[in-house]
C-alpha cells in the first residue's frame, strides 16, 4: 500500500524505486564468525564449495519482509554445520507487539513505580520495580504504539527505534529526574552523568566490610534509600565482637542493624533525599554513648562519605576523615562497577510471521517452546520466556549496528532468525520448495518467493562475548532427571 515514487525512498526508509524496480536499500547482513578454529589445508577433498557454513550466518538484517505472510519468509538457508544439515529461516518481522525494557545502573531515585515515561513530552512507558543497583523502566508496548493518539504512537516508535539502534534518547520521568539512556553506555541523570552502581544495600555493605573497619571506628553507619546498615546492631557487628555505642536511627527497624525508611527517596546520600546525613540520627542512649565516640557516615557507592566524633553533650561534630578510613571508602568505590544503560528488546513473534517459515504456524511455536528450534534476532542471543507464543528479548548491544527499522503503521522492524535441523523444518512443515544453499545467500541472490532485490550484502564480525549463533539446535527434547 506504499507508493513510492521514481528515484525515491519509501517512508520507512527501508525500500526505493530504483529504475521501476523496489529496491531494498540494506544489505543483507552475514555474520562472520571470528572466533572459529583455523581449518586444515586438505583435510580431506576439496567439493569446489567456497564456504562452508561452519563461520557465516546469514541474519534478517537486510531481507526485507513477508508481509502480509502468505508467503515463505525472504530467505531459507541450507548449510552444514558441525557435520549436521542445519536450516535456517530469515526474515524481518514487523512488531507491534514490541518495546524495551531498560535497566538504569545507579542509586538515585528516577521516579516512583508506575510513573509515566515521556519522549517528546508524550508518554512512551512507566518506571516499574527497582533491582539491585538498578532502576528500571518499561517502555512501548501495542498500547503506546496503537492504543493512543498519532502523535503518541509516533514518539513511541521513535523513542524504541533509536534506543535499540544503540542512539541516545532524552526522557523526562513525571514527578522524577531528567534522563539521558544509550545503551552500553553510562546514563545522564539530571544532567550528572553516573559512574557507578552500589556495592549493595545498606546491610551488604555492613556485613561486606565489618572486618576491614574493626578497630579504626566505634560505629558506621551505611546510608541507603532501602535498607540502611548499623554496625554496632547488625549481626555483622555482633559477630566480630562490635561494642554497643548506643546510637538511635530515625527509620523503620527491620531486623538488628537494618533500618527501612530512614528517609525520603532522592538523589542525595544512598538515593535518599538526603544532603546531611545526620538528618536519620536521634539522640544516643547516654549510658552506653560516650563523649569523643567517632562516626564514619558513608553512601552505598562510597560517592558520600563523612566522619564525626560526639561531644560532651553527646552530639556529633563533623570532622576531617582521618587517613586509617580513606582507604575503607576508597574500597567501596573500588567494588562498585560501572554504571550502564542496559536495553533489552522485548518482542511477540506471533500472528503470520509464522506463515512464512511454515504452512502450520503452531508447529513452529511448539518446536521453538521445545527449543528443538533455535531462535536469535539479528544473530545475537535471545532470551525465550515460558510459556505460549514465542516471546524473546535481546540484548541490542550484541547485534549489527542499526538492526531495526520501522513502519509507518507504527511499529518496530526487528530481524529474527530460526535455525533447526533440516529434517526438523521438513518435519514441522517448512517451505522446502523454497530452501536456497548458503552460497546463493551470501551472493544476495533471493528467493523464488521475493518480490524485490537487494542492494548487496554487508559482512559483520559476530560477537566475541556471545555464543555463536550457527550452533547447532537441539535435535531432541532435553531429558529429564528422574
């Protein structure tokens, strides 16, 4: 339903008119495998074949598409691999059931949980339950992208585009922070980039350090927004033989030396609001405090750090850090890791797209819940949740640069890739009439079933830290121990 005219590109971008001819304007995308072992000379007999399977890929970056999915997907590919006859079935499916999930490395507090996520000043998604170290956010879905207005689907689709093609996006959280997300990369918050996430909560930070501050201070105590940890209570402090000192925290207790509540959620100390710390002390017990008692006050990253010794009237007196505590600090930082914008691609491979790999779309369906048939999205890794359907996420930093694409409708295009055992695909009920050897693959040539050619291919290194995504699929369920 896109008519494009001569010499020019189609809205998405993705297709042109080249000489009355559609033209896919990306390549098609191989995945060279950099990490395979160097092949003997003359193992055995030469069969004239210029590859043979074991190192390329082809992924769906670059395919084009089947919709709408009467027909078999753009590419089916025959090769061998570690000796088994493997098959994989490549297309760039178009999701409206699609968005990010993106986790936020640090200890400040970006918005209360379910609060709107805005891109553009429309809203994209909502702040959902905090992790460990970590914020996280839930963004796009079908209800942002079609269930709004124009404008809203809109902002969606380009928020979800640019952050999965590894581009960095501005969102505004209501009633929190300002933010700046790319992925594998440290978020901006505020408009302070962040270095690190925290060693732990509170009570981890107590228990992970007790012995390395035994002796050079009478009491620490680890501000958190979540758990806030009290030496001389935890069981930490208790074990090693720590003196009571008498110290009162404002806050909700938990257990001994585990404190909830202590203050309000921000981006000050330990992602509390807090810029003194002092503001969660009450008054010290006076038959176990004593005057000259000496404090180190410190955040769950190590960024805030502050020591006090108690006066006459047991009140403390902020004091320069003495050198016997910089290196306990120091060590904190040291175990923090660096703080990164994470974002996984969320997908349904449902309705037709199916079709294009099968004539009995379920089948495929069982074969991947079976994981007899192997699923990777751009060649990178995914996640498969339990479950019906086949709902994946991926981690966009492990595949080729700029591997999505969209439509106007709007939606995401996002490559996906089955890879099985050929006589599983023939099992299952695949377009067999349709199977191409890899060497027509990596020359571009289509399929029977395509209504366009391509503008060449693109080879891409596959990831070093990843599996390799020419694996051999399982070819039988995986057993289970009695």
């Amino acid at each position: 339903m896109c008519y494009i005219a001569e010499g020019r590109a189609g809205a998405c971008d993705r297709y042109a008119n080249e000489g009355g001819e559609l033209v896919r304007l990306d390549p098609l995308t191989i995945l060279e495998n950099g990490d395979a072992p160097v092949v003997p000379f003359l193992d055995r007999e030469w069969d004239g074949e210029l590859v043979s399977g074991e190192g390329q890929f082809v992924t769906a970056l670059g395919s084009g598409t089947t919709y709408p999915d009467y027909k078999p997907a753009p590419f089916i590919v025959a090769a061998e691999i570690h000796g088994a006859d493997m098959i994989t079935v490549v297309t760039e499916g178009i999701f409206s059931y699609c968005g990010a999930k993106v986790k936020i490395d640090t200890d400040r507090h970006l918005g209360s949980e379910c609060a709107w996520v805005r891109s553009e000043g429309e809203v994209v998604g909502h702040v959902t339950t905090s992790e460990y170290g970590s914020q996280m956010l839930s963004l796009g879905g079908v209800n942002h992208l079609t269930g709004g207005s124009k404008k809203e689907g809109r902002a969606t689709c380009a928020a979800l585009l640019a952050l999965c093609n590894g581009e960095a996006v501005a969102l505004t959280i209501d009633g929190g922070a300002d933010l700046e997300i790319c992925a594998g990369s440290a978020p901006v918050v505020n408009g302070q980039r962040e270095e690190r996430m925290r060693v732990g909560c509170g009570s981890a930070t107590v228990g992970m350090f007790a012995a390395q501050w035994q002796g050079l201070v009478d009491e620490v105590v680890v501000v958190d927004d979540h758990i806030t940890g009290v030496m001389s209570e935890h069981q930490a402090g208790k074990v090693i033989g720590w003196k009571p000192t008498g110290i009162r925290i404002k806050g909700r207790r938990s257990t001994p030396g585990r404190y909830f509540q202590v203050a309000e959620p921000g981006t000050g100390w330990g992602g509390t609001d807090l810029s003194d710390p002092l503001a969660i002390l009450d008054t010290w017990k006076p038959k176990e405090a004593w005057p000259g008692l000496n404090l180190l006050m410190v955040s769950t990253t190590g960024e805030n750090a502050a020591y006090y010794e108690l006066d006459e009237n047991l009140n403390p007196v902020e004091k320069e850090m003495p050198e016997r505590l910089r290196p306990s600090v120091a060590r904190i930082e040291e175990n923090c890791e660096p703080a990164l914008a994470s974002v996984l691609f969320m997908a349904g491979a449902g309705g037709s797209l199916r079709s294009g790999v099968t004539e009995n779309p379920v089948s495929l369906t069982r074969s991947v819940q079976s994981r007899l048939t192997r699923v990777t999205c751009g060649g990178a890794p995914v996640m498969m949740w339990p479950g019906g359907g086949i709902t994946f996420m991926a981690d966009v930093t492990q595949m080729p640069k700029n591997a999505f694409g969209y439509v106007p409708t709007p939606a995401l295009v996002a490559p996906i890739e089955f890879t099985m055992p050929a006589s599983d695909y023939a099992a299952l009920g695949g377009h067999m009439d349709y199977v191409m050897p890899l060497k027509e693959a990596l020359k571009g040539v289509t399929g029977r079933q395509s209504d366009h050619r391509l503008s060449g291919r693109r080879a891409e290194k596959a990831k070093s830290d990843g599996p390799w995504s020419a694996m051999v699929a399982r070819s039988e369920k995986p057993k289970v121990a009695e």
